[in-house]
C-alpha cells in the first residue's frame, strides 16, 4: 500500500507500507466497530494491524489511539516493540514518552496501556483500540475498552483484536462472534495468507498434521479448536523473587526458533521461573555476547541441550559453568510435575508456551504419551534444568547391606 503523508518535518514524503493483500482490504473497507482478526500462527494479523495503524497516524488528524495487552511486560515485548520497529523500518519521525510509553505522530497520539490495572484507561477517551492476544483478556476487559473508544471524531471510533482461536468456549466465540454475527467485523487467516513466512516455519506449521489435530486446527489452519490434555497444572503467576535459594539455568538452542535462557530459582522446595532470553536469529557468538551480559556470575550451572556439543563447548571456554542436559522427555516432565512452579509475570512466552503445552492426540482424540513439539523452547530449557539439577533430591537413597 502506498500512501502520501505530510511528516513532521512538513515535507511531502512517499512511504511505502507493504500490508499483506488480505489484511490490507480488510482494513481499509471495515465499516464495523468492532474488529476481530483471528487465525493460525504466522498469518500476519498482529503485524498488518500494527502497520494500518502506523497508515492511520499518518493520514489522519488529530486521533487517539490505544494499544493494549493484558500485562505491561507482555505488552512491551510485543506490539510496543513492533510498532516502534515499523516506525524506524519506515523512517517515520515521532516523538515519545518513554516513561507513560505515548508516542506523537503528527497530531496523532498512541497510548500503551496494560489491562492488569482497567484504572489505568477508565478516565481516557479515545478513536481506535488494538486489544492484541484477545484472549487473555475477560470480558470485563473487553467492556470497558468498548465505553473507552468514544472520543468525539470526524471518522468512526474502532476496535480491533487479534489472537489465535484456541477455544471455542471463549467468550469471544460465545458472546461475541456468535451474537453478533452480522453487526462486527471479521477476518480469519492462516499462514497460506502471509506471502513473506519462512519456509521453515511453514514446514513446521504443515508438520503439525502429523503431530497433534488440534495444533493443526488452530495453529495451522486457523481454525477455533480446544486445547486439551494440557501437561502441567503445578504452576502460577507471581510478581516477587526471593533474595536467596538455590539458581541454576535451563538453556535450549535455536536459530530460526528462539534461543531460550531460563532462569530458576528452589527456594522452600518450590521452583521460582523467571525468563532472561527468548531471541532468534541468535549466532552462538550473539548468545555468548548476551549471557555475558545477563549472568555476569559465571559460577552457576547451566543446562544446555546436550544434542548440541561444539555450541556447549564454546560456552564453556568463555568460563560459563556449562554442563549438558539429560534428556529424557517422559522422566523429565514427571520431575518438573513433582514441584510447585512460580512463573514470575514478566515471563510472557514461559507463560504462553505452558498453557498450551500438551500431550500429542490423533484425529480421534486418542492422546499419545509425547508432547506437541510447537512452542516449546521454554517448556525444553525448564525440563533441561529440573530434571539435570534437581533429579538426584528427589532419588531415595538405596542402602546396601551386606
């Protein structure tokens, strides 16, 4: 899509946005107030919504936008992240509040703001609303969003969600898709829509068939599922770190998927989790570079993926205290099923991969005692460390007599 804007610096500048076809259509022809845009992983929806509305603050006045996700860490990480990265990619001139996270575009006003605290939006107005990773949020949240875009304009006030449908029973299927059929807007998509996806993402989306029928559902197809047979349920939210306890690490390699170092903490016999990496496209050389920086006490054990000797050797040669990881999946998971996991809420894709991470089931339903390996870089550095670390505390000792 191509678009002529007048930037801050008053020149007349041609910018080219390239919205994917189908997101692009959708987007400029919606006369719905509300928006829902669901699909598979890797259709685009999240990026193409954060590129119409980089379109909008460049071609319109005097709006306020509000773009938001159930936690402020989430959030950052995420569609913070990303708008900001479109802005330099399209060298669009902005001012910023770091602090309140607001960014100015022209007259345009963008507003970050969590829903953890609803407090935090209750007294603002504003034109368009961007609920990413919708289901996360209740539907309390969604309530209060919908009274919030109400601010007087010269086009109509918008909202617009984006997630994946992982169940059915959700309140955006039950209340909101099936009431009011007709009355909202709707865009379903799947990677076959994003022509600029990776093959081998696309190959591990197809792969999915053979692995697990719901993942296939709705990670591939983009179709609404339930996921069922989930593997862990020890575990919860938290926001504090206690100041001692036994540290170790969990750390599981990638380069195309995420490289993931996990921090973990025992303290009281109960696991505290809390995420210091979750990064692709990472050389061994980067991922030196960044744990040099984010363990700058090198003592600590690390469990590595052990399938990965010469990356785990060039580790150990920089002073880490690296030592390869069992890795057995089924006895693994049976030891980290045996503690109480305190995910710290920063943590966002530790907490995303474990409530969907599940035993693999055919198109029968029929489960098959693996998990889905989709999402599990975290899950892997998690059972990395407790299984290696932790196994022998809960061994009984065996007395021999003679």
């Amino acid at each position: 899509m191509k678009i002529q804007s007048l930037i801050q610096s008053n020149s007349l500048t041609d910018i080219q946005i390239p919205i994917i076809g189908k997101f692009g259509r959708f987007l400029s022809q919606t006369q719905k107030r509300i928006n829902l845009l669901y699909g598979g992983a890797g259709s685009g929806k999240s990026y193409s919504l954060a590129q119409w509305f980089i379109v909008k603050c460049i071609t319109e006045q005097n709006k306020s936008f509000l773009i938001t996700r159930k936690t402020l860490p989430s959030l950052k990480l995420t569609a913070y992240k990303l708008f900001k990265e479109l802005l330099s990619e399209y060298q669009i001139k902005y001012e910023e509040n770091k602090t309140d996270l607001v960014i100015w575009i022209n007259s345009n006003e963008v507003y970050f703001k969590s829903l953890d605290d609803p407090e935090k939006i209750k007294s603002a107005d504003f034109n368009y609303v961007w609920g990413e990773e919708a289901t996360e949020l209740t539907f309390d949240d969604y309530k209060q969003l919908n009274l919030r875009a109400r601010r007087k304009t010269d086009t109509l006030n918008q909202l617009f969600f984006t997630f994946n449908p992982i169940d059915s029973f959700h309140w955006l299927k039950t209340i909101v898709i099936d009431k009011l059929v007709g009355i909202i807007g709707i865009l379903a998509s799947n990677y076959k829509d994003n022509p600029y996806l990776s093959q081998d993402y696309i190959d591990e989306l197809i792969a999915l068939k053979n692995q697990d029928e719901t993942y296939y559902q709705i990670y591939t197809k983009g179709e609404w599922g339930i996921l069922k047979n989930l593997i862990y349920s020890n575990w919860g939210v938290v926001d504090y770190w206690p100041e001692n306890g036994d540290s170790f690490y969990g750390l599981d390699f990638g380069f195309n998927n995420p490289s993931a170092l996990i921090e973990l903490l025992l303290y009281d016999n109960e696991i505290y989790i809390r995420e210091l990496l979750y990064e692709t496209h990472l050389t061994n050389t980067d991922l030196i570079g960044k744990m040099k920086v984010l363990l700058p006490k090198k003592s600590n054990p690390i469990y590595p993926d052990s399938a990965e000797p010469d990356r785990i050797e060039e580790i150990k040669r920089e002073g880490f205290n690296v030592k390869p990881a069992e890795k057995d999946v089924h006895d693994g998971i049976d030891h980290v099923k045996r503690y109480k996991l305190h995910i710290h809420r920063d943590a966002i894709n530790v907490i995303k991969e474990i409530q969907s991470y599940k035993w693999k089931e055919d198109k029968d339903g029929n489960i098959i005692d693996d998990p889905v390996k989709f999402n599990d870089h975290a899950m892997d550095a998690i059972r990395y460390a407790i299984f290696t670390h932790l196994k022998t505390q809960l061994t009984p000792t065996i007395w021999r007599l003679k």
